[in-house]
C-alpha cells in the first residue's frame, strides 16, 4: 500500500476496555471485515500489558501520560510511560510509520451512545469531527481548557479523535458496541480517503457539547461519599439538564439540583447543560461523576478542510 | 438486641461490586435506613482488602473459596482462604456471634434484574427464596450439581442465599441497583422475623430456574474466542431460547443457535432453556459466557417452614 497515508487505529488503551481489542484481533485475522478506504491503518493494543492484565492500566492511565514533559523525563520509567514513548517513537511524527491520523477506540460505562472526543480546536480534528458527524449524526464531545485532565494521546499526533461507545461494562465484548465502533471508524476512514483527493464536502455546521468542567460526588469531611448519582439522571448523558434537576440522591431521600452545583460551584445559574460521562466506573478514582457541557453550533470553515488534507497529502 | 436471631449480610464480597458496600455504610452511619424487623444484624464487608484494591479478589474468588478442604488445608494462607476462616470464626456455627442465616449481596454486569441464587435444595433456604418470591415476585436461580462451580459462602451457614442484582457495570454505584438490593434483603428479614415468631405463610409452590450447565464462547484451537454473544441474546436473561434462537455471532456474519450447543453438548434437542448471567464481566475468565436453566415449579413442604423456625428459634 505504498504511498496511501497511514492511519494509527489503536483498540486497548485502556486494558479493560475489550470491545475494540476483539474487533482488532477479527480485522487482523480476516482484514476484508474492515473497510480501509484505500488507506494504511496501523493496528495497535495501546496497553498491551494492562489488556493481558484486564486492568485499566498498570501504573498509571495511558490515556493522561502523552505529556512532553513526563514523557522528556528520563526518570520515569514506568510502563505506561514507556509504552506511549514507544508508540510515539515508531507512529509519532518523524518516526519510521509516521502516522498523520490517530483514531483511538474507547468504550465506557456512561450511556455516551456512540460519540466522538476532540480535544481542543484543531483545524483538522473539527474537519474530521464534523465529517463522520455528517455522516453518522453523532454527538462530538468538545474537551478542552480542563488543567487537571490532560495528557491525551490523541493530542500527540497532528490530527485525531476519540471514538466513545457505551454503555458497557468493563471487561465485557457486547455486539453492540463493537459494531457501533466499527461504524464510526469507517466513517473517519471515508472521510479522511475523501479528505486526501479533495473530495470532502463539510456541512455549513457542526454541534458540540463543550466541556464546563467536571462534578465530583457530595462528600462529607472524610472524603467518603454522601450520595449516589439521582436515579433520574443515569443514563441521560447528552440530554440537557435544567437549574432544578436533581442530581445526587442524599441516604435520607433529599436530593441535590443542578441549580445547587451551580451556587457552589460559582457556574452561571439559569444555564442549561448537557451531562456526559454520567457514573463511568474509571473517573470514581478522578473524582468525577459526570462532566457538564454546554451546546455549541460552530461553523465550519474551509481552513480546515484544507488543513486535514495538507496532513495527508 | 439480647435474645434476636443474628442475621450475616455480608456486602462487597467481590471487591468491585460497589453497590452493597454503599448501602452498607449509609445502614452503619443511620441504622434506621434499614428495617430490621428486629433482627440482629450483623454488617459485614465480605472481601475488605479487594474492595479497598476496588478489585474482585486478590488472589482468588473468595465466593468460591468457601471449600472444607481448603480451609483445612494448613499451607494455605492466602489472602481470601484466611478470611473466609476469619468469617466461618466469628459468624459460623459455634462462633462468638454465630449466625443462623447469611445474606450475600451480589451485583452482577448481567441483566438479571433483583433475582435470588440459592445453592442446592436445603429446606430452610427453600422457605426464605419462597418467601422473598411471594413478596417480591422475583426469580430464582437454584444452582445444584456443577462439579466446577463450587465454595460458596453462604453454602457454610445453615441457611443462607445470594441477592443477585443487575445489570451494572463493576466499580459502580448506582441509585436503582442499591434500592433493589434494599427490597429485597428487607423481604428477607421481614419473612425471617415472620418464621421466628411461626407466622410465616408459604405460597403453594415455587418457581425455580434450575442450573443446567454453563456454556463458553467458541474457540479457535489457540484458545481465542471466535464469536459474541449474539446481539439478540443480551440482557435477555431469564426470557425462554428455543433451539433455533441465535446463541453467538461469529465475525463472518454466522450465527450458532441454541440447537447448535445442544448437538454439541449433549443436550437434549427440542428443549426450552432460560438463560441467566448472560455476559457477566467476572465469569469469562471462568469460561461462561452464559448459564442455561430449565424452569420448574415446586411445590413448597410444610417442613420447610420448620426447618427455617427451627434454625432461629
């Protein structure tokens, strides 16, 4: 396949993810299940040491050690540290399978449905973004400006996003959501092929759901939770919440609203927010049990159309 | 409590089980969440080093290690083995606060909905499963005669079953699966307290789904599973297969039916089953994408009864 740009497709960054890995392991074995666009996708287990495992990750989470400055320092020597070195060293740009494209499969606990992570406002990443959401009408997660969340390994390659498929639970392959995976990754490789001959039509718009940051669990002076996620709000992820919604059911039957948060939390009262990531089991230990967003419609420019197609030319 | 039945409820057995460990501290910090029904409560963690690790276990299953010959067993030392010694101690028979009864809160990643697992057909366990389904209404999975399924806890108690309630992703809490477990151990104090005093009224019969085998994913001679679970099978526990039901989906678009596996397996052809632990998260490593159940009505023996006063007289 010489000369088609090559497109890093990883499954397993988290290793008790398994729907992506079992979806590689079938492309690798009979590749005609895959469409490939004409493109050169680079199959990789991202933490091949934490799937073997069936932990998240070893000693720390892949998915926030893409960080230059951890990553430049010789003292860490941990596994998932080297492993994103080596990822970047071999994929990264200047390496000998240079990838301009990386596409990074997830599944997760919240209802996410199936949906698209970008992180930041990258010209080429909104392009790809507001592509496969033409085709597929999925919700874009739109990260960014969070300091305590970074470190993405998608932010290392020059374009890439996040594929998020739920509910499902750690550990489990469910049909479902690996052909929910599946279906957003042909549409990222239909539109990056359309990308690279000139060929791609954006829409006049795209919808985001931008991150406003991330509620944390009522907790009393201990640091143990007081509450559980209101029963109302499980599995609402994309759908907006008003000031008097509740949020968190209390042991003695009271609830907290959204509009509580929002005096705590210095938010804008009266604003309208769309959960997401609503109860995913690996953000207890982060200290997050839903992010809030708000809805925006940005319109696409053709910079970035041209910015996507400059990478893979 | 001087003169009450103590009662075991022992939550977080497997450590990533989240549910029952969060009820069971809101009942420690306000006693009055739970209705006791006069009972004497003991509250237990099950597995306290793998709920703090947020792991199952940390060596092996402790609800399989309730085995008389291991514990026995001297060299053993483990982290599981010698607590369930700590627990048989403490709580069993002749212990210092010995328990008549134990009550084992499970969640599981399965659509089981609020179901009971009793092990074997002990009368008094009878009695309580009978009594909880009159009440509540729910299902009952009678687990006998599986050689390699075995070493339960509640297996080690007089009278003992498991409150089994799904579906929910390991590691988390959620407000529907805690209310759940809730009812229906409140189900089984009330209709303890009611056969203490010799009050307790059984139904004529009971509805049982009794333990057939357990069936694991197709494998390719490497050992590699080579299919899903069929899309139409999940979160269907409990509703009937019939032989020409779609079992697994195999990654060329074919499918298995249930007639397939009892060709396979000896089964009987033209047999209805019920499945149950359809794709729970913890059992692929112990190979069982699912277990088969046959349904069956029993008619309930007034010696049951008896059998359950006597224990808490």
């Amino acid at each position: 396949m010489t000369g088609a740009p090559r497109v890093l497709v990883v499954a397993g960054t988290h290793g008790n993810e398994r729907n992506a890995p079992w979806l590689l392991q079938q492309w690798r074995q009979r590749p005609e299940l895959l469409q490939r666009h004409g493109l050169d996708v680079q199959l990789e287990i991202g933490n091949p040491e934490a799937f073997a495992a069936q932990r998240r990750y070893i000693e720390r989470d892949l998915n926030r050690s893409f960080l230059p400055e951890l990553l430049a320092d010789p003292s860490q020597q941990g596994v998932e540290v080297q492993r994103a070195r080596q990822l970047l060293e071999r994929f990264g740009p200047g390496g000998p399978a240079a990838c301009p494209v990386a596409l990074d499969l997830h599944s997760t606990t919240a209802a996410m449905g199936n949906s698209l992570v970008v992180y930041g406002r990258r010209p080429a990443d909104l392009a790809l973004a507001a592509a496969i959401q033409h085709r597929l009408g999925l919700p874009i997660y739109l990260h960014e400006a969070d300091a305590f969340q970074v470190g993405y390994l998608v932010e290392r390659w020059p374009c890439g996003l996040v594929i998020e498929v739920g509910p499902v639970a750690q550990g489990l392959v469910t049909a479902s959501i690996c052909l929910q995976s599946q279906l957003s990754l042909e549409a990222a490789l239909a539109s990056l092929a359309e990308a690279r001959v000139g060929r791609l039509r954006l829409p006049a718009s795209l919808i985001v759901h931008r991150h406003c940051g991330s509620i944390d669990l009522p907790r009393n002076a201990g640091g143990d939770a007081i509450a559980t996620l209101d029963p109302s709000l499980q599995g609402r992820d994309w759908q907006s919440l008003g000031v008097g919604d509740p949020i968190f059911a209390l042991a003695d039957g009271s609830r907290l609203r959204l509009g509580d948060l929002h005096a705590d939390q210095g938010e804008r009262s009266a604003a309208r927010r769309w959960p997401v990531f609503i109860n995913e089991a690996a953000y207890g230990e982060k200290g997050i049990a839903f992010s809030l967003t708000e809805r925006q419609r940005l319109a696409c420019d053709p910079s970035w159309t041209e910015a996507l197609a400059d990478l893979l030319a």
